[in-house]
C-alpha cells in the first residue's frame, strides 16, 4: 500500500548535471530517461510501480513517458502513474516531465485508433483524467496514419497546445520524409515540432538510413525507444531465459529471439562493456548517446536494481572511437534482427 504522506525527494538529484537540451528548444531532458510502457500495468505490484518513479526522480530522471495504451490493459500505466504521481510526486509537479501518446488502438470504433483530429484530442482528455493531470508537457502522436492528412493530426496537437492541455508537441514511428514534412507543418502552424520518438538500439539502427539526419537538421530533440533492445542488450539473457523476464510474458520480445547468433553478438559487446568496467547495459545506453542527436535514451525497469545500473552509465567516460568501432562489427545495421 502507498501512503499519501507526499516523497521527499533526495537533495542530491541535481549534483549530476545529466540534462541535454531537446534539438533547438528551450527544453532539457535527462540523458536517460524512465518509460511505463511494461512492468506499470495492472499485473506489477503498485509497490514495485512506486518504488522505480520514486527511484527515478531521486536519480535525476525527470521524465517519465507514457501513452494511452500501456498497461495491460490500456490504460493501466496512466491511471497507475497518476495514483502514485499525486500521492507522492504532486509538489515537484514543475520538476517534471510528463509524456504520453495517442495512435494505437484504444476503443472500439471508428474514432478510437490512428490520427483522426477527432481520435487525438478525445484521446487526450482520457490521458489527463487518468494521470489526474491538468496537462502533459509532451504529447506525441505515437505512428503515422496513412489514411488521415498530416495537416489534420499534426493541427491536433497544435489545439492540445493552444488549450493549454500540452506544453510540447511530438511525433513517434514516423519515417524521414514525413519527419521533415511534420516539422514544417508544424512550423507554419506555430508549434514547433520538439521531439520525435524512435526505436534505436545496436539491434535496430534504422534511424541511421535518414532519420537522424532529419532530426539534426531540422533541430528537432530525440528520445530513442528500447535502447536496450527490450532486455536483450543487457546480461538478462545470456546465461539462460530467467523466470519472469520480458522474454517468458511478453507478444513484443519473444524466446525465439534467443538464438545462437545472438548470443554471440551479446557475448562479444558484453566482453568489450567488461572490458571498460561496465554493464552491457552501460554500453548500450552510452552508444545511443555518443549521437548528439540522440537527446534522450528512453529506458523500461522491472527494478531499482536495474534502474540505477542504467542511470550509472552516465558516470562513465564516453565511448571512445577505437571502442564504437569495435562495437561495430557486433550492432547490427538496419532493420536486420540480431
Ligand atoms: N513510441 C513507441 O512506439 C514505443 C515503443 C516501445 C517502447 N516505447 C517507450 O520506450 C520505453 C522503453 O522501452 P523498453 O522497455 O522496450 O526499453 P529497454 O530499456 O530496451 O528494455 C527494458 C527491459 O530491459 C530489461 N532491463 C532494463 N535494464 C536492465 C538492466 N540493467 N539489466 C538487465 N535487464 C535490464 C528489463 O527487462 P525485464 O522486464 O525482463 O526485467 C526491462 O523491462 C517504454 O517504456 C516506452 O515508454 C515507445
């Protein structure tokens, strides 16, 4: 059970200047940051749930990252992280950063999924009752939808901010070419776009054909989805699927992926991680930032424990280029699975 007796949060969270600013905005973000996408739903424990937020904000991770859809079910992660948030949280509301999304499927119907005007700001409304927030400070359109002109979704966010129930605009799973078209939608509509959200990891290094380009062009910030590629690229695996990891419960990582060849690739990278005193883990979330680019590593946690080896990737130097590129051979390029 939490109590309402409100988090005292540590005084030490600031010591560590670990904040990059967000592409050309006036917006920093923790250079790792806390996502509820699994491990907050309804099937984890509202204590281990309060102990990682609580955890978080005393690391100096001030940004949290939701969307309407996580859970399960849909919808658990918001109304759990608003629970915790007010109880514990409410007076350091201004310390934080508070995302969430629309785009997937969220209620039955022609209006409940993708980028309908209709579907975002109805979406949006759910968003702030269930986190029991007046407004987010990023609200993202969380995939492109081929059948709903851009103008339409991105003008959406656009009214989110204007209505005073979004502070920033973002965009997830887009590609290059709708990036760039965004950002100049955007502009002319006078929201800047400030962020987009993609999956990059050494197992998926899509955003290197064009994305990232884009992004550092048109001065816009990245926070960079499952930069440990769901567990993968952390020692969880390497010894066996451990009872009760992502690999044994979840539809998005599954036992089929533990192959010889990845074990291979996991082996060598968490050679070179040993090699400079760190976790694989550590190395995963300091190879996504050697991008300037990339403004932010958006990390999921099943514990403190975990949390805090990640955050400690900021202690250490970074990657030197003999080291990237003896990585290289191991980070696999493309949309090619490792
Ligand atoms: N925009 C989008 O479409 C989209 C899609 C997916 C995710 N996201 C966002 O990105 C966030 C992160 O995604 P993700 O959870 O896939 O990220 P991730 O950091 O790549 O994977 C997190 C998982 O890796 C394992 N792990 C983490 N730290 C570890 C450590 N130090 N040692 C060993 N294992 C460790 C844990 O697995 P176990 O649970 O097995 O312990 C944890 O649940 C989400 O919460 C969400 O906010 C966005």
């Amino acid at each position: 059970m939490t109590t309402h007796t409100p988090h005292v949060a540590d005084e030490a969270r600031y010591d560590q200047d670990i904040y990059r600013r967000c592409g050309r905005s006036g917006l920093k973000l923790p250079a790792i940051s806390l996502g509820l996408w699994q491990n907050f739903g309804g099937s984890t424990s509202v204590e281990s749930q309060r102990d990682i937020i609580l955890a978080a904000f005393d690391l100096g991770i001030t940004h949290y990252d939701l969307a309407n859809n996580y859970g399960p079910p849909a919808g658990a992660a918001e109304s759990n992280f608003g629970r915790i948030f007010s109880k514990k949280l409410k007076p350091y509301r201004d310390e934080i950063i508070v995302s969430t999304k629309a785009g997937y499927w969220m209620w039955p119907g022609p209006y409940g999924e993708w980028g309908s005007r209709k579907y975002l700001l109805s979406s949006l409304d759910q968003s702030l009752k269930r986190l029991g927030l007046d407004y987010v400070d990023i609200f993202y359109h969380h995939r492109p939808d081929p059948d709903t002109p851009l103008e339409e979704s991105l003008s959406a966010l656009d009214q989110a901010v204007r209505s005073g129930k979004a502070l920033y605009v973002g965009i997830s799973n887009y590609g290059p070419d709708a990036t760039r078209d965004a950002a100049r939608i955007l502009k002319d509509l006078g929201t800047p776009l400030l962020i987009h959200q993609p999956r990059y990891s050494m197992f998926d290094r899509t955003p290197e054909q064009g994305l990232l380009d884009v992004i550092g062009e048109e001065g816009i910030g990245s926070i960079v989805f499952s930069p440990l590629a769901q567990g993968l690229l952390t020692d969880r695996y390497l010894k066996g699927i451990p009872k009760g990891s992502r690999a044994t419960h979840s539809e998005f990582l599954t036992k089929d992926q533990i192959t010889e060849t990845y074990l291979k690739r996991a082996i060598a990278l968490n050679e070179i991680a040993k090699g400079r005193g760190q976790s694989l883990a550590q190395l995963a979330l300091q190879w996504v930032l050697r991008d300037e680019r990339v403004t932010s590593a958006l990390v999921g946690a099943s514990s403190v424990k975990q949390l805090r080896t990640n955050v400690a990737a900021l202690d250490f130097d970074p990657l030197t280029n003999d080291e990237i590129a003896a990585i290289e051979p191991y980070a696999v390029h493309g949309t090619e699975r490792a």
